[in-house]
C-alpha cells in the first residue's frame, strides 16, 4: 500500500499529527468533492430543485444495494440512518417488550448505546444485565453463558469496544444467540472500515452504523442491517408493518441524500486501495508495531488487547502516575497529537487510533512524546 499517495489525497492529515479515527475519519478529497458537487448544482441554479432532488433521491435509493454488497448483505436487508444511535432507536423502539425481559450488554459500551438501553429499562421495565468483557475469547463466551436466563431477549454490544478497542467473537457471540433464541444487535461503528465485514457471515439479527469514522464518509451517514427473518418481529417506528418487505420501512425520516454521494465515494476510495483486506493488514502491523514499541517504555502500560483474535487497530494505554485526560492534554497540546482520553474503565489513559493511513513518522513522533511524558513522571 502506497500510504504517501494516499496521504496525498486526505487534506486534513497535513495539519499535525492525527490518532482520532475511531472519532473522526480524515475523508480524501473524493468524498469531499462527491458531496461539494451536489451542493453545488443546487447552490449555482443549474438544475432546477426538483430535477435536483430527483437525482439525489435517486442516488440514495441505490445506496442500499452499494452497501449490502460491501458488507455480505442483501439489498432488502439495508435501512439509511443518521447515526449508530439512530440505529439503536429502531431496533430498541420497534420490538415488542415485558418487564423484566432482560438485556445483555459489556462494560465497555459506548454512552449512546448505552442510555438507549437504560432508556428501554425506564419505558419498558426491561432489565439491563453487564457482563465484564476480556481479552480472551473463551472467557468473554463463558461469561456471556453464565448471564442468561429464561428472560433473556437481547444481546447488545459493540462489535469492537470504544475506549480498548477490544474485538469481541462476534461469529461465535450469534451462534451462542441463535441456540437460546436470543436477538443480537450489534454497534459497528468501530468496526466498519477497520476491516471486513461479512454481515451474513457474523449471522447477527440487527447491526447499527454511523459512517464518519473509519469509512471516512460524512456525518449523518449511517445504515441499520435487519436481517430478513429478524423483519418478521421488529415493528417499524412511523410506518405498517411489511414483514415480506424491505428495512427501508424502518427508516425514521428522510435520508440527507447528498452526505450519501459521499459515502458512495468513500466505498469506491477504499476498494481502489486494496480493500478491507489490504486496509485491516496495513493498520494492524502499524498497531502491532506501536504495541511493542510502548512495552519498551518504563511506566507505560497498554490497555488494549495482547490476544490476536480480539485486537483492533485500537491501542490504549496508561502512564502510571497521569491520568488520562492529563496526557491527552499533553500530547494534544506540546506535540499537536490529536487523539482522546479514555473514561469507560480504570485507569484512564489515552486512545490511539492507527489507521492504514497514519505515517511510521506520525508513530515515531508519539512514541518520543511518550517516552518524555513517562520520563517525567518517574
């Protein structure tokens, strides 16, 4: 992978040092241009408003089968949203509930996720249940096995955790799911773009996403996967029920269409890069490498996974005697290192972001920057 050339084509890396993708993804002028083009034909005159409308709806209606094609998906299979949060609302609203119906989440999910869960315990009287998560496969799993009981419903997680960065065996997660008759819904959003993604593969029931972060597509893009058998018990917030029809029915309200040309440009920018392959292999050495790298520093400790199977281009880490909003600060401030403090879980630290295209001299600058921050605290 030619990171230079790519490095060339996303503007917003040539100012400072940037670690904040599982935040924001750095969009390459493709997206950008894909989204300022349709603006601009509105903004110039050109075409007329409905013309203008008409194509850009258009488009959006093709996004869809665009997606599912990337992700193992069917088409009928693919709503738009807004956001992973948007996601959640219609999966969370649009079941049917019992009090006491029991809902499986981890420790580590990330707010919005998680007040929609609580917010599901305060309407509905279902009960929230945290199972610790761990680098381990087969403890998480066993852990999870120990949590159910006759009333369990849901399982909700994120597929990769957003403080550690921990990638939970999802495949095995919705097996696990399948045998009790137990829903899976799934936050994507540290997943998607870090790599591949076989929705039909994970054998999950309901998977939500923004776009904006290792897509590198705009905010306000996002989908809901529903699976077409899941489609018979999940009721749609605004419209009837069609069981036999598609998850667009689950849409909420009207897709900002134009942010949609620039999710189009952002799956065609990554497929001409190589791919979810090519990408999860190029960030996960660089992870890898900087995981190493922090070892080798007296006082640094990473948070973030040791075990392969449950890695993610997400490195956290600590410096003993700082807190993580301390470094963040630090980094942020003396070095112009943008990245974000930690918070779920102790102790706090810092959340770095490797991206297939952070430069080995963005990770060279870190690791000085580490080096000094721990030299003075010892």
């Amino acid at each position: 992978m030619d990171v230079a050339r790519i490095r060339d084509q996303i503007p917003g890396l040539q100012h400072g040092v940037y670690f904040n993708t599982g935040g924001f993804g750095q969009p390459p002028v493709s997206v950008n241009g894909a989204i300022a083009d349709s603006y601009q034909q509105l903004l110039s005159g050109s075409v007329s408003t409905f013309d203008w409308y008409t194509e850009m709806e258009r488009a959006a209606s093709e996004m869809p089968a665009t997606i599912a094609g990337f992700f193992g998906a069917e088409t009928e299979e693919i709503a738009l949203s807004m956001s992973t949060g948007e996601g959640y609302g219609m999966v969370l609203g649009g079941l049917r509930w019992q009090p006491g119906d029991e809902v499986i989440i981890t420790n580590e999910e990330h707010p919005v996720p998680l007040q929609a869960a609580e917010g599901l315990a305060d309407r509905e009287g279902a009960v929230i249940k945290v199972v610790d998560i761990d680098q381990d496969t087969d403890l998480i799993l066993d852990r999870l096995e120990q949590a159910i009981t006759p009333r369990t419903r849901l399982f909700c997680f994120s597929h990769v955790t957003t403080d550690t960065g921990t990638r939970l065996p999802a495949r095995e997660i919705c097996a696990l799911a399948r045998e009790r008759g137990i829903l899976t819904l799934w936050d994507g959003c540290q997943a998607i773009g870090q790599f591949p993604v076989d929705l039909h593969d994970m054998g999950c029931d309901f998977y939500a996403t923004n776009c904006y972060k290792w897509m590198l597509s705009p905010m306000g893009t996002g989908f809901l996967f529903v699976r077409k058998g899941a489609q018979q018990v999940l009721k749609p917030l605004r419209r009837p029920h069609e069981p036999d029809g598609t998850a667009r029915q689950y849409e909420t309200g009207t897709p900002a269409c134009m942010l949609y040309q620039g999710l189009a440009a952002s799956l065609d920018f990554m497929t001409g890069i190589g791919g979810p392959e090519a990408i999860a292999a190029e960030a996960g050495r660089k992870a890898e490498s900087l995981r190493s790298r922090f070892d080798a520093i007296p006082g640094v400790r990473v948070t973030s996974s040791r075990h392969a199977e449950t890695q993610s281009g997400i490195v956290a880490f600590a410096i003993e005697g700082m807190e993580g909003n301390e470094v963040s600060e630090a980094l942020r401030n003396r070095w112009q290192i943008t990245q974000r403090a930690t918070h779920i879980n102790k102790p706090t630290g810092v959340r770095i972001s490797v991206a297939f295209y952070t430069s080995d001299s963005e990770l060279n600058t870190l690791v000085e920057a580490i080096t000094t921050l721990a030299g003075e605290t010892a």
